[in-house]
C-alpha cells in the first residue's frame, strides 16, 4: 500500500493567526522547521524544535526531486524515528501541562507528524494552519493596516534620541525603540558594543510584535532614522507613516551631545571606532579621517567625537531640509537631561 502523505492526525485543532499568536503568551509555540529556517526568521517567542537537521532536511528534499515523493516519504522516517522519544521527553519539559503549539513552513507534513506524535503522547495541541509562510504575510500586511498615531523624536546625532524615548516611556508613554530591535544605533559607529543584527525578516517579525501590542488609540513615540539601520531595512508598511508622521526636533548644546557620544560608545573600541570612521572616509575627506584616528591613537575621544559631528550634522540637516513631515516643531534646551525633554515633548501634545 503506498503511503498517503497527509497530515498523521486530522483532529489536531488548526487555529488562524491572530489566534495562533495569542496562544503564544498561554502555551509554548514549537517551530518545528529546520535550525537554518529558524534563524532566518521566526515568530517571536517561539521555540526552535527541528524535526530535521538542516542536513536532514536537505537530503529529504533532494530525495524528493531526484527519485520520489515516496522515497523522500521513507528516508524522514528513517531520521525521525529514532528521535521521537527525545521530541516527547523535550515537549514534556516545556510544556508540563500538556499544552502545546506547533508550526512548520506551509502546516503541513512537518508540523502534523509531530502533532500526531504529541497528541498521541497525550498533549493538546494546536497548528497554525498554513504555517509559518501564513504568519509572514499576516506581518507583512499587518504593518499597512496598523493605524498608529506616531510622533518623532529627531535630533542631531549625540542628542540622546534614544534616551529620551526611554525616558517617554518610564513616564507612560507608548514608544518603539527601533534600534533596540535592530541591535544597532543607526550610523556608521552604530554597530559598536551591539550584539549581531537579526535578520531583516527577523527585525520585522520583532517590530510587528511591538506594534500590535500597541494602542492605536494612544501617541506612540518613535525615534527618527532612515530607512536603513544598519543593514537592516525598515518595513515600507511602517516607513511611509513614519515619514508623515509630527517631528520633533531636539536642539541640545555640543558638549551635551559629545558627553552622549562618549556615554555610548564602547571607547575602549578603539579599533572599531576606527573602522567606523573608515566607512566614512569618503565624505569625511582625507585631512579630517588623518586627525580624528591621531585623536583615537592618543585616547583623544572629545575630538573624534567633534570631527564625527562635523560630519553628521551635515548629513542630518539635509534630511531636515527634505523631511516629509508637514508638521516640524523645533525644541531647544540648555542641557540634555533626557527626563526634561521627555516631559517637554509630552506637555507639548
């Protein structure tokens, strides 16, 4: 009799999206795909739970091409099957109660042999129907449906944007911390004392968790950036309101802005923060790249930080001039106490 190939076990309950991500907050989400397609992206939360190895995974699928669905059908089997008391034994640990959530990349043969395999061990469990591909297009849509009431925060670099929306939110404000999501601080030294980025499909799937948790009916305060951070890109769903969106523009005093700098940054770096300034050697221009890595090499941090300041002033200012925004207030303090500015911002509302 030859093998049929539909999911083992049809009673599994199959759950949409919206529904199948309020159980993530309840119930453990095992993402049973393959450890590479876990780490290009996954929904946040959940725990990486491969029925194959990469390597296993590869094969399967080259048996599935070369010689049959059936043969391909046998060779999971053989990899699988000496594994499924371990799957038990692991669910079990993670899931107590019995209560458990799967997903692979389409809801099909992957995620439904495991359900079988764990509603037969007596667990409830639910599936994603259409898997992780659903999910991505629920994310990638959700962002052009999300009606949030955004506001800017800008500023020249060392304003400490980043701070003040922190600050925005120990007041109870709504905020967005999009380099926090990005592990990065959005210029060339951005990526300095930052753990490794995530995918781009990665940062967009964290990014949609924030907004939907988010009230639209309430302000949400979001830093300024371009559209990239890092080598990261920001989802055209959420880029185009944010340019739209009320900017404000944070004036502070320079030596505020260079204290920020030298808050920031890993200083003892110093090999990275000259790599940083090599990045920008084109527009920095030769004499002004020689004197800021003499400065590094005598421990001179207060100059490299004014001569990156000369630089990304400029730049800056010219994204001011061509902002998009129809609605530009310009605030300006004596110092850069991130909690006055804060309550500033909120009193201007």
């Amino acid at each position: 009799m030859r093998p049929t190939h539909q999911n083992p076990f049809m009673s599994v309950k199959k759950i949409d999206t919206a529904a199948f991500l309020e159980c993530g907050g309840k119930i453990p989400i095992l993402d049973v795909r393959s450890p590479g397609e876990y780490v290009q992206g996954h929904i946040p939360g959940a725990t990486s739970f491969p029925l194959f190895t990469n390597e296993e995974r590869a094969q399967v699928g080259t048996r599935y091409k070369q010689v049959s669905k059936d043969a391909a059908f046998v060779l999971g089997l053989e990899y699988v099957g000496p594994k499924m008391a371990g799957f038990v034994k692991q669910a079990t640990k993670l899931a107590p109660d019995k209560q458990i959530a799967v997903h692979c990349w389409r809801g099909g043969q992957r995620s439904g042999s495991m359900a079988w395999l764990l509603q037969s061990a007596g667990f409830e469990v639910t599936l994603l129907s259409g898997g992780y591909k659903v999910y991505r297009q629920f994310v990638l849509e959700g962002f052009a449906q999300t009606n949030l009431n955004i506001r800017i925060v800008g500023g020249s670099t060392g304003t400490g944007k980043t701070k003040i929306i922190h600050a925005l939110a120990a007041l109870g404000e709504q905020i967005i911390d999009l380099e926090g999501l990005a592990n990065h601080k959005g210029s060339a030294f951005g990526f300095i004392g930052e753990a490794a980025q995530p995918t781009v499909e990665q940062f967009e799937n964290e990014l949609f968790k924030v907004v939907s948790q988010l009230d639209p009916a309430h302000r949400v305060w979001v830093e300024n950036e371009s559209r990239s951070i890092g080598r990261l890109y920001i989802p055209a769903g959420f880029w185009e309101p944010m340019k739209a969106a009320p900017l404000f523009h944070i004036e502070i005093p320079l030596q505020a802005r260079i204290d920020n700098l030298l808050s920031d940054y890993v200083l003892e770096h110093t090999e990275e923060l000259k790599l940083a300034f090599n990045k920008i050697a084109t527009k920095l221009g030769g004499l002004r790249l020689k004197n800021a890595i003499e400065a590094l090499d005598q421990g001179d941090f207060v100059t490299a930080a004014t001569i990156a300041l000369e630089y990304y002033d400029k730049t800056y200012q010219f994204c001011l001039d061509n902002s998009k925004s129809s609605d530009i207030q310009i605030l300006k303090f004596e110092d850069g106490d991130p909690e006055k500015i804060a309550k500033a911002l909120i009193s201007t509302i």
